[in-house]
C-alpha cells in the first residue's frame, strides 16, 4: 500500500494540462482567470481519466477481500481448532485448522486480507472519496455556472464591469434553460409518483442524472465521429498525395476565409475612425472610444490621432451611443481575433504544403538524401544524428508503414469499442470485450495488468473524443488552434467541453467493464468510490434502464455515417464546400490551392535571393558600408545619407546603381511572364556583364555618378 502512484499521476496530470494550456492558449496575452480557470477544468478532466483506473483495482481488492470473508468465516466457540469454510452456493469445503495462537491473533478482518494481496497503489479508503468529491464538484460548478459567464464575458464589449456580467447573463440563458429543463422533467416524473419521496439525496441524485445525460449526448456524438476518424487520419498521413491534395483544398478554402476576415476588420476599423472622428476630445464617450482603440492595430491609431481635434457640442451631431459603442468593441475584438488566428492558419498550412512536396520529391530521389526547399532550424544535437540520409529512410521508408501498423491497430480498437458499446448491458454471457479481459485479469488479481488495461481502454475513448472536440468548429465561432492563437472564448469553450463529457464518460466506461451495478443489476459488485460519489440513477428508472444503456447503440450509426462521409456530402450538397474525391468543384479548389502554393513559393524563393544578395554585399564591403546602404533604402525613413569615409567605395557603389537602362522587349516579356526582376543595386565591381548590361564600374567615364539623383527604394518590383 503506498500512495506514491497516486501522487505521480496527479503531478503528471498537471504538468500535461499545464503543457496542453501553453501549446493552445498565450499565457502572456489572455486574462490570469481565464488561465486559472481553464488550467482547473483541463487539469481535474484529465485527472479522472488517470486515476479511475487506481480506483478500479482497488475495488478488485476490497472485492476480494469481502469474498474471502463472507466464504471464510472464524469460528472461535468450537472446542476444536478446526474452522468451517462455506462457499458461496452454500456446501461446506475442507476444515481448515488453527492453532490456539491463530484464535488469539486472527480476527475477523485479518485473516480475509492475508488472502488477498493489496495492489501498490492501494490508499486509505477515505483518500479517493474525498478526491472524486473535490474533482467533480468543482468541475461541475465551473462547466455550469463559472465558465459560460467567463466566456461570454470575455467577449461582451461592453466598458463596465456590471455591464459584461449583464451580458453575459442574457447571453447563457439558452445553456441554463436547457439544463433547467432537463432537471425540470426529472423532477416532475419523481414528483408524480407517490411511492417516492423527494429530499436533498434524491434531488443531487437528479441534478447529477441531468447532467450525465447531457454529458451521454454529446459523448456519443463525438465518439461517433472520432471512432472512425482516428484511424483515418492515421492512415491518410501515409498517402502523401492524397494528404497533399488535401491541403491544397484547404488552402485553397483558407484563402477565401482569409480574405473575408481581412475585409470584415477593414469594415470595423472604418467604423472605428468614424466613430473617432465623431466623437472627440472633450465628449464624455471619448474614453470608451481610447478603449477601443487599444484593441486596434497601431497603424489605425496613429491614423486616428492625427485627425482628432476638440469640437463644439452645443450643435446637433450624429454621435454614436454608448450601447452601440458596446456593440463596435465587441466586433472589434471579435474580428481581430479572428484576422491573427486565419493568419496563422495559413501560414501552418502553407508550411504543411511545402513539406509533403518536399516529401513526394524526396521519395524519388536516386542519393537518398533527403532535402529541404527552405532551411530548417534543428537543435545541434539532433542534427548530429538526425542527419539527412537517416531523416529519408525514416520520412520516405519507415514512418509510412508506421502509421500504417498504427491504423490497423486503432481500427481494431474502435471495433471493440463498437462492439462492447453495443453488448456491455449483457450480463450473461459476457459479451463485452473489455469486461472479458478485466475479468481474466481478476482471477489471478493482476492489478498491474488491469490498470494497464484500464488506462489503455479509457485513454482510447478520451482520445477518439477529445479528437472531435479539438477538431471542431462551428461557423469560425469555437476553433483551437495551436501556437498560442487560441482565444479565451474558444479555451473556455474546450474546458466546459471536457468537464461535460469526461463524467459520463467514466461511467460508461465502468459499464463497459461490468463494473456498475445498476448496468449489471447485481447487488454482491463491490462499488469504486467514483460511482459512490456519482451516485445511481434508479429513482429514474427510465433513464437508468433505457436512455444511458441503449442510446450508446447510436453510436454505431454515426460510425457508419462518418464511414462513408455521409455529412460531408450533404454539406457538399448543400453549398457547404468539402473535400469530395470524385467532385469537380473539390478539384477545381485543389488546382487554386497548388496555385496558391505556387506564388507563395515563389515569394520566399525572392526573400531568399535577396537576402542572400543583402549577405554577400555585406561580406564584401563590411558592416559600414552595409549599414550606409540599409539607411539609403530604407523606404520607411527619410534620412540624409552620411558620407562615409571610403569615397572610392561609395562612387562605386553609386555608379553601379545609376546605371541606365533601355527597356527592352525582353524586359517587357519578362515581367509579364512574372518572371523575378534583376536587382542592379547589388552588383558586384567585379562583374563584367550580368543580364547584358555592362557594368558601370568599367566604365567611369560614360556612367558619371550624379549625386543628385535619388535612388528608388531597394526591392520596389519583388511583387511584380
């Protein structure tokens, strides 16, 4: 007995939610209760999933013991030193006999435990009931009352504290009215039967079956979509065109988003300049407009600071009310988030689309080498082992067929998961696939192999849950993203997510491995404190016997709807833009998204020309020179250039910029066909003829500096 795995696990658990709240949420940007709040939610879901299975070989072990003690029971009155064992049937076994000195030292209770060996991370009996009290009455009070009020509040737009909490109010009326009703029906049904009575017991029990049954609902839902979808996913990422053609119809939809965002900013940040404009200096709304113009990029305040100016109030004016003010911080937040979060969703598509091409090239390279279109930043270490032959025969050869192996295993998981959702409410034979091999396991109590099991199991039906969940989003309403470009409406949404579903979650899991009497109806099952704290739903018989054993059943149906993208095609049909193989229309986006992959390319390949230009000019010149040249082309300030000590150099330098050119046909050609524009600006005194031009450095005489000439802005043609 030792309560050291219990104290691991929970470390574990938060250093994982904290890990997970760091990749998703920016912990520098988003408000200390968000963060606090979120990291309590995440945290206390995940740590019933980790510890439910301590608790569940626990309960093995107090099961043994109580069949060890009602089959053996000490008898003590006989004159003999013999005592009976009666089993469970009633016949009577061997006598089994004991000293004086046994009669003396083995009680009641000592001598079933002697039978029966404790697991490792067995603790006091008080440990784990206090634990589940804290965890799901917390999680249940965030998930209900404290984290929808967040959410809205972290979106209202109004400028008063009273005034967000207003809001946020009227704003989760629908998510109190659907509970309400739920709880609502529940009370009715106990209150009309007369042969049960309602006191504080029976209404926790019903607020707790309500809110499992929303819970169940949305498990469903989402499990019927990540049974199948995991593995796909798995698959999928071993067809690397199939992934890339996906991408590109991504990108290609990503595009449009994008530019949508971009304009809805634009809208709202004109309202912003009116609104500003309106609404001056010394009128009592003015520091509700400073306060929008916080949460606007700087470039629109310092438009706006430069057309403010006082203004005489006493004539009539159209000024904005402060309700509408309200309503334009609001978009305001809304759409900057939005814009930041498109942004960064592009660049990690691009960036996943520039590395499956290198991939496909990759796979049919002769040198087996593998090579990347832009430089990778690798720790040295890594480097040193992870060098370019070892990087292709893992990413060409070995990782395929990994992920491969890793969907058959997870197709054979979602199986069983399918298959004992269906048949776990089926006592005799056991069907249930995961209560078969808790069950085996329990003969010879193996406590490690169960919490084993036990971890594996619910750690499947958590990640082909939490796989929907993170992969959801309505309308661009609720998305997480990773990166830190997740906003706190979207964390606050994920937590109240997980504190929703991971309760009845457990219990379902419990059901899959017959270890809750009112799914098995036996009253000898030695219960897990998890279940006491949770209590049973039998003053409800219609929702413990009907809805939460059957209604799982449908999640075989949304398995095969997502099997064959029956969703997706009804989106597709209905205008809704998915990812059809056998469609037009999905072509036509997957040709605009490699277009799209195109240019931008081409972009980079420009940056990198023209640094590696900007690198070797200053290799050749030093740092002065280079310093001179970055303050002549310097398009964002207007500074007089300082004469530098080196005149030869900078007569050079000059004459090469001032070198004349006639626009030719090939000139005109070319940036038609976009080609890349030749810069002259950097020409080395060396060169002789680049492009077929002649370097003015051999000709001084012909090609004079003009010192009154004004050099263009360096890069001016790179978005020709």
């Amino acid at each position: 007995m030792s309560a050291g795995p219990l104290v691991v696990e929970i470390i574990c658990t938060c250093f994982l939610a904290a890990f997970l709240l760091h990749r998703y949420g920016d912990l520098r940007k988003q408000h200390v209760l968000v963060t606090l709040f979120t990291f309590i939610a995440w945290y206390f879901s995940f740590m019933i999933i980790f510890i439910l299975p301590l608790d569940v070989s626990s309960t093995f072990y107090k099961q043994c013991v109580e069949e060890k003690r009602r089959s053996l029971p000490i008898s003590t009155d006989s004159p003999s030193n013999l005592t009976t064992t009666t089993a469970s049937n009633g016949t009577t076994t061997t006598p089994v006999t004991l000293s004086s000195s046994a009669h003396t030292h083995i009680g009641l209770r000592s001598l079933p435990e002697d039978h029966c060996i404790a697991p490792v991370s067995h603790v006091p009996d008080y440990v784990l009931p206090t634990l589940w009290k804290i965890v799901y009455w917390t999680s249940q009070f965030l998930t209900w009352l404290l984290l929808p009020m967040m959410q809205s509040y972290s979106r209202a737009g109004d400028f008063t504290v009273m005034g967000k909490l207003r809001t946020a109010v009227v704003q989760n009326l629908i998510y109190y009215g659907t509970y309400l009703l739920i709880f609502g029906i529940c009370l009715i049904y106990v209150a009309a039967r007369p042969d049960l009575h309602i006191d504080a017991e029976k209404l926790k029990v019903i607020g707790v079956t309500a809110s499992n049954t929303w819970g169940l609902f949305l498990l469903v839902l989402l499990l019927g979509y990540g049974l199948v979808e995991v593995p796909r996913y798995v698959w999928n990422q071993s067809k690397h065109s199939y992934t890339l053609s996906r991408t590109y119809f991504k990108l290609a939809k990503q595009s449009v988003e994008k530019t949508e965002a971009e304009e809805q900013l634009e809208d709202v940040l004109e309202e912003v300049k009116q609104a500003s404009e309106k609404i001056r200096y010394n009128h009592s709304l003015r520091r509700h407009v400073e306060t929008i113009l916080e949460k606007c990029p700087e470039t629109v305040r310092n438009s706006v600071s430069r057309t403010e100016d006082y203004e005489d109030y006493n004539k009539s004016i159209d000024t904005p009310s402060e309700k509408s003010l309200a309503k334009l911080h609001g978009s305001v937040i809304y759409s900057m988030q939005t814009n930041k979060r498109h942004q960064t969703q592009w660049s990690m598509m691009m960036q996943k689309a520039f590395d499956l091409e290198d991939l496909i090239l990759n796979e049919v390279s002769m040198d087996r080498r593998y090579k990347h279109s832009f430089a990778v930043q690798r720790n040295a270490v890594l480097q040193k082992f992870f060098t370019p032959t070892v990087e292709w025969y893992w990413r060409c050869l070995c990782a395929p067929w990994v992920c491969r192996v890793m969907a058959v295993v997870l197709t054979i998981f979602s199986f069983m998961v399918v298959w004992s959702e269906c048949l776990f409410f089926i006592k005799e034979p056991v069907l249930s696939l995961f209560a078969l091999f808790i069950n085996l396991a329990k003969e010879n109590y193996d406590y490690v192999y169960i919490e084993l099991a036990s971890i594996i199991t619910i750690a499947y039906i958590c990640t082909c849950a939490y796989y929907s969940v993170f992969q959801i989003k309505i309308l661009n309403y609720y998305y997480i993203a990773p990166h830190h470009q997740t906003n706190e409406y979207s964390l606050i949404f994920t937590g109240m997510l997980l504190c929703r579903l991971t309760p009845p979650m457990c219990l379902n899991f419990l059901g899959l491995i017959h270890l809750d009497s009112h799914v098995t109806h036996s009253e000898n099952i030695q219960e897990t404190a998890y279940t006491l704290i949770m209590g049973h739903m039998d003053v409800i018989p219609i929702i413990s016997d009907g809805f939460n054993i059957y209604f799982p059943i449908l999640v075989v149906l949304l398995c095969i709807c997502t099997y064959f993208s029956l969703g997706s095609r009804v989106l597709h049909f209905l205008g809704i833009n998915q990812f059809i193989g056998d469609d037009d229309l999905t072509q036509e986006l997957v040709d605009e998204g490699k277009e799209l992959v195109k240019r931008e390319r081409r972009r980079l390949d420009r940056k990198m020309d023209s640094d590696a230009r900007r690198r070797e000019w200053v290799s050749r010149f030093g740092d002065s020179t280079s310093s001179t040249r970055s303050t002549r082309f310097d398009a964002s300030e207007d500074v007089k250039i300082q004469p530098s000590v080196a005149s030869q150099d900078i007569a050079l330098r000059e004459s090469s910029y001032t070198t004349p050119r006639n626009i030719s046909t090939h000139d005109k050609s070319g940036l038609i066909n976009e080609e890349e524009p030749m810069d002259f600006t950097d020409l080395p005194s060396s060169a002789s003829h680049v492009g077929g031009y002649q370097s003015a450095a051999q000709h001084p005489r012909t090609h004079a500096p003009r010192p009154s000439s004004r050099v263009p802005p360096r890069g001016i043609f790179d978005d020709v």
